[in-house]
C-alpha cells in the first residue's frame, strides 16, 4: 500500500488506526488556478527502496508508486505461498500453487526490468 497514510501495509494500517486524515493543503505546487486547494500527498516515500536507482529518474512517480506496490505485494505473495507449501497438499491447493507459480513469474519478469 502507498498513501497519504504511509508506505507498507503496517504504516497504512497504524494510520487508519490512529485516525489520520492523509488529506493536506498542498505546497508542492501552486493551487491558484485549482478549485482544491487540499489532495491526498504521499509523503516519505523512497522510491530506492525498490527501484535502481538508474532507472528512477526515467520513471515518472505514479509509475515508481506502481512498481512500488507491486513489489510490496509480490514480497506478500512470496511469504504467504512459503507458509502454505507447509500446509498439508490438496489437488485444489496444487492447482492454486501452479497458478500463483505462473503470476509470480510474470510479475517478477516485468519487476525485473523495472
């Protein structure tokens, strides 16, 4: 997850949690000619965290939030099929496994070049 709340699932959570509002004047830029003065600015966000750093600069920031999240929920894939290799196997799990076996191929291709 990448929000005005935080980066990373905990962070996103702990702000819905704490009831932060992500929504903020915005200075980055200016609002004069906007009817909206406030938007939803995603702040502390390091994109090295999960880009080289080379290709950062090509990418424009909604493409580094993208590439971001996808990798934060590829990490999730990952952790989640290694717990339930340990579960006992199914002809119902083995089909899901080969299945997210193929999805995390092509993700970890296309991440691969990112």
């Amino acid at each position: 997850v990448i929000s005005p709340l935080g980066t990373g699932k905990e962070a996103f959570w702990q702000g819905l949690v704490e009831g932060r509002d992500g929504i903020q004047e915005v200075a980055v830029f200016d609002t004069a000619s906007f009817r909206s003065k406030k938007a939803g600015l995603v702040q502390g966000f390091n994109p090295k965290a999960f880009i080289k750093p080379l290709k950062i600069r090509r990418l424009d920031r909604a493409s580094q939030f993208a590439i971001a999240a996808s990798r934060m929920a590829l990490e999730r894939l990952v952790s989640i099929c290694w717990l339930r290799s340990m579960l006992p196997r199914s002809s119902a799990w083995s089909r899901i496994r080969r299945y997210s076996s193929a999805l995390f191929t092509a993700m970890a291709t296309w991440l691969a070049a990112a």
